[in-house]
C-alpha cells in the first residue's frame, strides 16, 4: 500500500491483504466522475497542483488517469495527510511510467496491475517475462497473484521467482488461482508465507491454455 511503510506493509499483509486494497481501488474508480472530481476538491491547494500536474504528465504520455485518481481519492477517503497523498500519487505515476517503459504498449488495467507489482518490491527485469505478447494468455491474474503473495509476506524474490518461471512455462489463470489459494490457505494456518508458496509450487503442476 502506499500510504504504509515497506515495513508495516509486510506486518500487516495477512490482516489487510491486496486484495482488499485492490477492492477499495476499484470501488472508488467506479465512482461518477462527478462524485470523484467533488471528493478531489477536499484535496488542499498545494497538493491538488500537484496531482493535476501528474494527471497531465500521465495524460501527455499515453498513461491511464484513473490509477492515479484512485490513489488520491484512497487517501482522502482515509483521511491521509495530504502531503503523504501526493507523494503516493507521484510513486504511482513513477511505477505506471516504469511498467510502460518494460511492457510497450498494453491496456490500462495491465499497465496498473503491473505498476502494483512493482509498487509491492519486484524488479522491473523480472517484470520484462511479460512482455512478449502470448496469443490467448492474459497476465492479469498471474500479476495480481504476484502482488498479493508479497504483500502476504512472501519475499520478493521468492514470488517474482515463481510467478515468473509458471508464466515462462505456459501455465493458465486455473493454475495461478489455485497457488494463490493454496498459499493463502497455508498462511491463514499459521506457515510461514515463504514456506507455504515453497510447499505449494511442486504440487501445482502447470496447465497451459487450450
């Protein structure tokens, strides 16, 4: 999350996972443009500049506008200093311009849950393993699953390791839903995250779409 610490993040992933966060996301994007442009104006001077500065770089660079919104509208909804709200609009902007620079051109919703990969600790070398364009296979799940392990607690490489190596393997979203469920599963019984994924990635043998 980015109104918390790496540290706290980490501490906190089993009692707020990604999913929740990305849940809030979404609830707020979908919000009337009207409702959010009025929710935006509680936003103090010196930070709205700030953020219609970095919509517009956004904007001119061919980057999605609402990952950016949706930040800023998750910090006033939890109250955040303002300040604190900028600059995690700032680091979203700076996550959205790196996952473009490593994927090309893609659709908005891949170019955000890759910039929440990276906003969870991976690298954008091992982010390129999404790059090439497979016919058929859509990496939205398999960067979500990605994000939500390490927000679990499960260390980065670790996550990134394994995400990658079943996506350069062909393995399909069932295969991906399954570990994810498997290692939140382990974890919510007590196992350490990086155990429990090490557990899990032998017994998930990789199906490859039809």
């Amino acid at each position: 999350m980015l109104f918390l610490s790496r540290r706290r993040s980490v501490q906190s992933a089993s009692m707020v996972p990604h999913a929740w966060r990305a849940a809030a996301l979404l609830l707020l994007s979908a919000l009337p443009a009207a409702a959010q442009e009025d929710r935006l104006l509680r936003l103090e001077q010196p930070c709205r500049y700030v953020f219609d500065l970095t919509v517009d770089s956004a904007k001119a660079m061919g980057l999605p506008e609402a990952p950016l919104r949706s930040t800023a509208l998750l910090g006033i909804q939890t109250k955040v200093d303002p300040r604190r709200i900028c600059d995690a609009v700032r680091t979203k902007f700076g996550h959205l311009k790196t996952a473009l620079s490593v994927l090309g051109s893609v659709g908005d919703q891949e170019l955000d849950a890759a910039s929440r990969v990276l906003q969870a600790g991976a690298k954008p070398a091992q982010l390129a393993a999404f790059k090439p364009r497979q016919k058929g296979r859509n990496d939205l799940l398999a960067l979500t699953v990605w994000t939500d392990l390490i927000y679990r607690g499960v260390p980065s490489e670790e996550a990134s390791t394994a995400i990658v190596k079943l996506w350069q393997d062909g393995a399909d979203e069932a295969t991906f839903h399954r570990l994810w469920n498997d290692v939140q599963t382990d974890i919510n019984q007590g196992l350490n995250p990086g155990a429990a994924l090490r557990a899990r990635i032998p017994q998930n043998p990789v199906r490859t779409p039809p």
